[in-house]
C-alpha cells in the first residue's frame, strides 16, 4: 500500500469544511462530558451514539464517532484527577498522580497537563496510525493466546511498581485483586465459580462498579471523617496548557508512553486500561524520583494520559486494516462502520481508499479539536473542587451510584460499588494499595482464559508457551521489569522511611 | 372534619390519576425495550434500528436498555419479571434455549410471551484461505488423518457456535478440540492470525475477512444456502446433515393485555417491513426470518428439545 | 499497625483457604490437568503466603505506619458509620422508591450531617443536583433510572 499524499491533502480539504469540523465538535464535547461522568465509558458513549448515525453520510456519522471516542479518552481524566473517580478504566492510573496533585492545590497544573498528553498521545497515535498501519497491523495479527498470556504478565509485573509503601501488601492485594477476577464463569470449561448462586455473580462482579466503589466511594467515605478538619481545597486555574518546564520535565515520558499506547492499542484485545499501567509503570521505573509517584508526581500523570490517548490511535490500526478492533470501543466501532455498508479491512482499502484516509484526516483534527474545546473548557471542570466539600462529596456519592447503576440498570451493580466502596475505605485506612487489584481485575482474565486456550491447542503440553519469539521477549521483559521493580520498590521504600523518620525528629523537636 | 375531607379529597385525586392514566390509551409514555447484550453489539444493534423503525409507528419513544450479564441471564430474567403493563418489551435470543439445561437459570421459554422471531442466523464452518481443504468433507478427513491437530474456536463455553460445532463433530465421528473465545471477533481474528485451525461462527461474523480473501467458508449449516456467498454449499449438500440456528426475537412478560400486545406486534412488524430496517438488516448481513407468535412459539418448542438434546450427548448439559 | 497487620494477615489467609477449598469442589479436567480450580488454586496458596510473611514481619515488630485508632466519641468517626449507614439504606431503597425521592433525601441528610444549616441551601441545592444528573442520564442519555414510585408519571 503505497502512501498516496495527495489524497491525504484531499482528504483533509473534505473533512476541513465548516460541517464535518462542527460535527467533530460535537461529538468530542458529548466525549469529554460522557468520559468524564463515572460509569459512562468511551464504549458506552460510543455505543450510545451510534443509532443516532442510522441514515448519515459515512464521514459525518464516522468522524462524529471518532470524536466522541477521543473525547471520552481525555474525559476521564478530568473526575479522576478532580474527584478520584475514574470517568473512564483508562483513566484509572491517572487518578495515581492526578488526584493528590488537586489535593495540593496543582488541580490546574494537573488538569492543563493531562489535557497535553492527552493531545500529545492523540497526535502520536494518528500518526504513527496514518503512516505506519500496515506494518502494525501484520503485528497485531501475531497474537495468539500464548502472546496475550505473555502480555498479560507483563502487564501484572508492573504491580510491584503500584504497591505503595509495602510491596508485600501490594501483592496480597494483587493476588486478592486476581481471585476476585476468577469469579464468574471459567473461560474454558464454563464451570461458574464463587457466585454463591447468584446469577449477577456468574461472570464476575461487574467491572464498573467495582471501579467507582473502590476509588471513588472509599474517598467519600473518608472524606466525610474530615470534614471540619481539612480547609477547602485551593486551586490555582490560570493555566490552560502545562508550562514549558513541565513539558521539559515529562518530555521523555510522553514520547515513550505514546509510542506503548499505540502498540498496545494495536493490539487486539488490550486497550486504554492496560496502556495506561504499562506506561505509569515504565515511568516509574525510569524516572529519578520514583519516591514521588504515589504522591503526585506529574511524570506519571503525563505518562498514562499520553498512553491512553495514543490507545484510540492505535486501536483503529487493525480495524481499518484488518476489519479486527484493537479494544472495546473500535469493537463498536467496527458495528458503526458496517451499518454505513462499509466493511473495515483490506476491502476498505481497495474500494474506499478516499474513507480510509478522510478517517486519517478526521482522526488527527479532532485531536486538535479536543485541544482547544479542553482548554475552553478547563476552568470550568476545574471548579467543581472549588464547590464545598459539605455539597460537593454527596453529590460525588449519589454521582457514582448512578454511573453504577447506568451501565446495565441493575440494583446488584449498586450494592457492588458499596461494598468495594467499604472494602477500598478499610484498605486504604490499613495501608493496603488499591491498584493493585484494579490491574489485576483488568489482567487477571486475559492471563488465566489465554493460559487456558494454550492448554486446549497444545493438549495440555506447557512448551508451547516458549515456542513463540513474541511471547518468549514478552515473558523475557516480564522477569527483567520484576527485577528492576522490585529493586526500585525497595529503594523507595527505604527512601519513605526515611522521609517518615526525619518528619517524626521535626515533630518531636 | 375539614382535615378528614381534605385527605378524603387527595386520596380521590390520587386514585383518579392512577385510574387515568391506567384507562388511558396504550401506550401514553415511552416504552422501554431489554436488551439482554451489550450496547454496540450485534443484538443491541439490530434491536436499536428495529425500535428506531417502531417508534413512529408507536407513536411513543422507545428506550433500548441494556440489561447485561451472565451470559444473557440477567437481561432475560429482565424481562420475565418485568411489569406485564406492556411498558416492558424484551429481546430474547437464543441463549434462553440453551441456559436452562446447562442449569444456570430457573427460567425456560415458557415464562415468557413470545411476539415474533426476528433473525435467524446459521452456523458457518470457516478455515484460512490457505487450508489444505476446501469441503467439509476434506476438513473432516483432514481432521481424522491428524488427530489432536484440528482446533475449532467459538464465541464461549457452552454458546450457541460451541455447540454448533460439536454437533457438527458428533455428525462426523471426528475428534476436534473446541477453543472457546470471548465473543466470536477474537475468535475470527485468532483465526485469521493462524492461531486455530478454524472457527464455527454465523456468516456475518465472518464475511469482512472472506471478501478480503483471508477465510473460506466450507458450508453453513443451514437448509438453504447463504444469501451473500451464494457459492458456498451447506452442510446437506456435502453429505453432513447438520443445521444449527441462532435466533433473536421480541417477548414480552406473561400477563400482557392481548390488546395491547397486538399494538406492539403491530408497530414491531411495520418497523421490520420498512425499507430502512430491510437496507439496514442487508448492510449488516443479517439472515432475516421473521416468524409470528404462533409459529415463534412452535419454533421455540422445538428449539428448545433439540438444544437440550444436543447439549446433553455433549456433555454440556448439567447431569 | 501490629495487630492490624496481624489481623489482616489472617483474613488473608481465611479467604485463600476458602478459595482453594471452594475449588475441590469444581470439576477436574482429565486431559489437560487444569481445569477451573488450577488459577483460583494457585492465587490462593500465593495469597496465603504473602498473608503467612505479612504475619510474621509484624510479630517481628516491622510493621510500617500508624493507624488512629477509632472512638465512638469522635465526631468524624460518628459522621463515617451515619454516612454508611446512609449509603446502604440509599441503596435499599433505590429501587422501589425510585431515583429522584432517593437522591433528594440522601443528599440533603448528606448535607446537615457534613455541617450544612442554611435552610434555603439544604432545600434547593440537592433538588437541583438530582434532576441535573436525571436530566443527563435519563433524558439526553435515555439510560433508565429506577423510577419507583414516580413511575406512572415520568
């Protein structure tokens, strides 16, 4: 496939035109709000949307699709950073560092960065899908179950990195985190495990929920317990990007997360969430002050915001070029497409080549337009940390009970994110991290059914998960970043008990 | 006195805005329609553009929901429990006919209203263009001749295509190792990246990378044969008397005024003989099979003894 | 932290136990030796020896951090079991009361237990927050909320 640049010049006139750029508009501000709303998805907003495109042209129905889906990427950073719920899975890791930057009163300085390496990642992931789709995609293709197994622990060695000040606690949480995900329906036989005979139960506790009870209701419960005590949050809001230094300072970051993010997108199967972690985690590793994250550090808000958002780009390698979603929302995505009478894959390329590149040119543009419709809007999401918290952390409550409940309008859903809510409070009260158990929900079955789906092709003989170069490097990166991370966890351990035993000598003098 | 009538004269206010809006012509507010799969999927899709197509006919807005989980359990026992008020409309698949005698759920069909079958789509037997084979037959003796090497994916244990394709393998004494997948996209894509040998899923599922001339079809296993790939005999025609169905259609909770029962069958019909869902159902190659409720509920019947059978000489039935 | 610690550990230990108990129960695979029990069997014997060195490191006194502990007496304590209190009967009664009647109770309750008085605020505030996040959801969105006893009217 060769690079045809003057239909890419073309295509930008097409979609360059007052209607397509409107309806981008729309569809990134419907992105940014639905992102940003706990419960609702990109791939529920995606989904949403989708009826309303019954009966449009193609580009219009397409690129209003796109904006939403980039929109909603860089939507969940905005509660998760503000009010530590996770608008979206992807921004989940973004609540690591956002968070206790708003809690200092860098809510600005937190916000104008996420909505840069949101844009960054965006631009990376367009890119990279605009000139390199072919080369990736035969990649994609090379996944098999005993990849995503390897991938799968790849991505769980990163959990060392999120374990907080105690490493055996982060991995009694993991492997808590990882029974949890082994609850439901076996991905083999279908034999249904610890549902306690409940039908809600038979494919695990629902995924949402738990998300929004152990982050965003376990704050509410221990924000209530404060109140009176802490002085309203401050926040400085005249910023609309990051500063120069800040941009200097996470440079490195935001290219490296970029370039995971698209891969992983790329990917079939293996989306934002998983981007995100992998990202937070080479941050850590890399970075000079690995002390810091945990604590707001900007390099790993920078790092997994990058992630996701080159996550969309990404994703749509292997559905324009394959007809194979890269995650869930190309997966609706690929529904959308069909529905206009146009089959993604290499049919695409051959009949609708001018499609193919007019979804290049409408991908890159609406990153531009989430650029700017974020930064009108970022004083403005910003000022909800300035409600008072008596209004403020309800509203947060009933918000995220909601969000639970939306996603598949069952009263269980709703119990769920109490209980992770009361279960995330006691966790964090006793100094066990709660990430951990996120990432291995999200991990966990992609390990086990691909371990399993292994074990059904080759009989039950383990060598096939070494007969394979990708796996093999895979497994290979595994060992090699448990070993870093627990090297660099040990450091940082030393290094906070440190830091605790200087502020007690403070204290006591 | 004066507060005794005055709560004499709410409750009469109370009662007549319930008898009101109880006498009040069908349907006088939005009706909501289960969808027990997930928004953006192929069920949720269809059921959007068929209620898209009904509304005007309805006269009244119609709300898709989306009540999923354990494996379309949760969203069918929606519907079941539902308030038989005619506000509540659901989309049943074929999972209802296959969770019963797996034990999961304490429903069959028969809790349920059937109003009419909307599709009914054939399992299709695909391999890579490259395969050695390119019949049933040959796939069949290809799998003998290797034992232990044919891997065939489905969508998930105990779904619609795991048993198509053990079926199918029971008809023709082979061994094969089924591979379930979550949903039937992974499934394809595996297929496509040469991870199995090949997958047992509906013709739509498979048609993007057939045309792209990365699969093959070796038959469906339907009576007659595909619309879109005419070409491609069906498994009778190749000597494996094999069919197997998935199906979709609407229901509605026992208990439903038969008048107004007939107003929703109604507007489902006309939605589903307008040319908008017709253009709709060919782009997405759906294999419409549209069935009134007496037929449905024959077809259901029937639908239901052979899954349970099926799913018995497998071993996928509880015991 | 030591007796937390300690406590914990235990609990850890309880609910691997409980897994791989759980998981003699489940149907064995004959061919492949790993059937539905191998994963749940294995996180559970981990599970159980992070819990087992957990234990031992805090009975060796190396147990990280502090942790007030809890007084009835404490104001904030009292506000934590009133406000979990408040979230369970919320989700109680989600359902058959409906979601807007739900969410103005809960919120104005809310907002006199965080200390609010103001009786223009505590009327209106949370009447205004419950139909903007129905508006959202229920009408620009049409995702359901539970309507309970405002069903025939809405």
């Amino acid at each position: 496939m060769e690079f045809n640049w003057s239909l890419m010049l073309a295509s930008y006139g097409t979609v360059f035109t007052p209607g397509v750029l409107f309806i981008i508009c729309v569809g990134v501000t419907a992105g940014i709000v639905i992102g940003s709303l706990p419960g609702l998805t990109a791939t529920m907003g995606v989904a949403l949307l989708v009826p309303l495109t019954f009966g449009r042209p193609p580009l219009e129905s397409l690129s209003m699709l796109l904006g939403i889906y980039c929109g909603a990427m860089y939507g969940g950073s905005i509660s998760a950073i503000l009010i530590r719920t996770p608008g979206t899975p992807a921004a989940a890791a973004t609540i690591l560092e956002g968070y206790p930057m708003a809690r200092r009163g860098e809510a600005g300085r937190a916000m104008a960065m996420a909505l840069f390496a949101s844009f960054f990642g965006g631009i990376v992931g367009a890119l990279i899908m605009t000139f390199a789709s072919p080369v990736v995609s035969s990649f994609a293709l090379e996944f098999g179950p005993v990849e995503y197994f390897a991938l799968a622990i790849f991505g769980l060695s990163v959990i060392v990195s999120i374990s907080g000040r105690s490493l055996i606690k982060g991995m009694m949480a993991a492997f808590f985190g990882l029974l949890i995900s082994s609850i439901g329906f076996d991905p083999i036989s279908g034999f249904p495990r610890f549902t306690f005979g409940l039908m809600e139960m038979m494919e695990g506790p629902p995924f949402i929920p738990t998300l929004i009870g152990l982050f965003a209701v376990s704050e509410v419960f221990n924000e209530v317990q404060k109140t009176g005590q802490i002085k309203q949050l401050k926040a400085n809001l005249n910023q609309y990007l990051p500063s120069w230094a800040d941009i200097k300072y996470c440079f490195k970051h935001l290219c490296r997360s970029s370039f995971i993010g698209t891969f992983i997108g790329a990917i079939p199967g293996a989306g934002g969430d998983i981007a995100a972690f992998i990202s937070y985690g080479q941050a850590k590793r890399t970075s000079k002050h690995p002390e810091r994250f945990g604590h707001g550090e900007i390099e790993g808000l920078a790092s997994s915001e990058s992630a996701n958002n080159a996550c969309s780009g990404g994703a749509m390698i292997p559905l324009l070029s394959l007809g194979v979603p890269g995650d869930a929302v190309t997966a609706v995505l690929l529904g959308a497409f069909i529905i206009q009478g146009l089959q993604p894959g290499p049919m695409l390329y051959k009949e609708h080549i001018d499609i193919v590149y007019q979804i290049f040119a409408s991908m890159m543009l609406a990153q531009f337009v989430m650029l700017f419709i974020g930064m009108a809007g970022i004083r403005l999401f910003a000022k909800v940390i300035l409600v008072d918290r008596a209004i403020l952390t309800p509203a947060i409550f009933v918000l995220s009970m909601v969000g639970a409940f939306a996603m598949r309008s069952n009263v269980f859903d709703v119990y769920t994110t109490l209980a992770f809510g009361i279960l995330g409070y006691v966790m964090m009260r006793y100094d066990y991290p709660l990430s951990p158990i996120l990432l291995a929900l999200i991990l966990g079955p992609m390990a086990e059914a691909n371990l399993r789906r292994a074990m059904v092709i080759s009989a039950g003989d383990p060598s096939i998960l070494f007969s394979r170069p990708i796996a093999v490097v895979l497994m290979g990166l595994a060992v090699v970043s448990l070993a870093l991370s627990i090297k660099s966890q040990k450091k940082v351990e030393a290094r906070l008990a440190e830091m605790e035993r200087t502020l007690e000598k403070e204290t006591a003098s | 006195m004066k507060l005794k009538s005055m709560l004499v004269g709410v409750a009469a206010l109370v009662a007549g805005a319930f008898s009101v809006s109880a006498m009040a012509a069908y349907p006088d507010k939005p009706v909501t329609v289960i969808c027990p799969w997930t928004a953006g999927g192929g069920t949720d899709v269809l059921l959007r553009a068929l209620s898209k197509a009904a509304e005007k006919h309805l006269g009244q807005t119609i709300n898709v929901v989306n009540q999923t989980g354990g494996a379309g359990a949760i969203g069918h026992n929606a519907i079941r429990a539902a308030r038989p008020d005619g506000y509540t409309v659901g989309m049943i698949t074929f999972e209802l006919n296959s969770l019963p005698p797996q034990g999961l759920v304490p429903f069959t069909w028969k809790d349920f209203d059937p109003l009419m079958r909307i599709n009914s789509d054939p399992a299709a037997l695909t391999v890579r263009k490259d395969a050695p084979y390119s019949t049933v037959r040959g796939f069949m003796d290809y799998a003998k001749e290797h034992p232990g090497e044919i891997t065939i994916g489905n969508s998930a244990p105990g779904s619609v295509w795991h048993i198509a394709a053990g079926l199918a393998a029971e008809k023709t004494g082979v061994q094969v190792k089924h591979v379930p997948f979550d949903g039937a996209q992974p499934a394809v894509t595996s297929l496509v990246g040469g991870h199995i040998k090949a997958v047992a899923v509906s013709v739509a599922e498979v048609r993007g990378q057939v045309q792209a001339g990365n699969l093959k079809i070796l038959g469906v296993m339907s009576a007659d044969r595909d619309k879109i790939f005419p070409d491609v005999p069906t498994f009778k025609e190749q000597g494996v008397d094999v069919q197997f169905y998935t199906w979709r259609g609407l229901a509605v909770p026992k208990g439903v005024p038969a008048n107004i029962k007939a107003k929703i069958s109604d507007a489902y019909k006309k939605a589903f003989d307008s040319p908008e869902f017709q253009e709709f159902a060919a782009k997405a190659s759906l294999n419409l099979a549209y069935q009134n409720a007496a037929d449905f509920t024959k077809f259901l019947d029937q639908n239901y003894k052979d899954v349970e059978a099926v799913m018995k000489s497998l071993g996928l039935a509880k015991k | 932290m030591k007796v937390a610690d300690i406590f914990g550990g235990a609990l850890g230990i309880l609910i691997g136990a409980f897994a791989i108990w759980e998981g003699t129960k489940m149907p064995v695979d004959v061919v492949m030796k790993i059937g539905p029990s191998f994963f749940p069997n294995i996180l559970g014997g981990l599970l159980i020896v992070f819990s087992a060195i957990l234990i031992i490191n805090a009975l060796r006194g190396r147990s990280k951090g502090k942790v007030e502990p809890y007084r009835l007496s404490d104001k904030g304590t009292q506000r934590g079991l009133i406000t979990l209190a408040a979230g369970i009967v919320f989700c109680v009664v989600l359902d058959p009361l409906g979601f807007i009647p739900t969410s103005i109770v809960f919120l104005t309750f809310m907002m006199w237990v965080m200390g609010k008085r103001n009786p223009l605020l505590i009327a209106v505030t949370p009447a205004l927050i419950t139909l903007a996040v129905w508006l959202v959801f229920e009408k620009v969105l049409s995702l359901s909320m539970p309507a309970g006893v405002l069903a025939d009217y809405l």
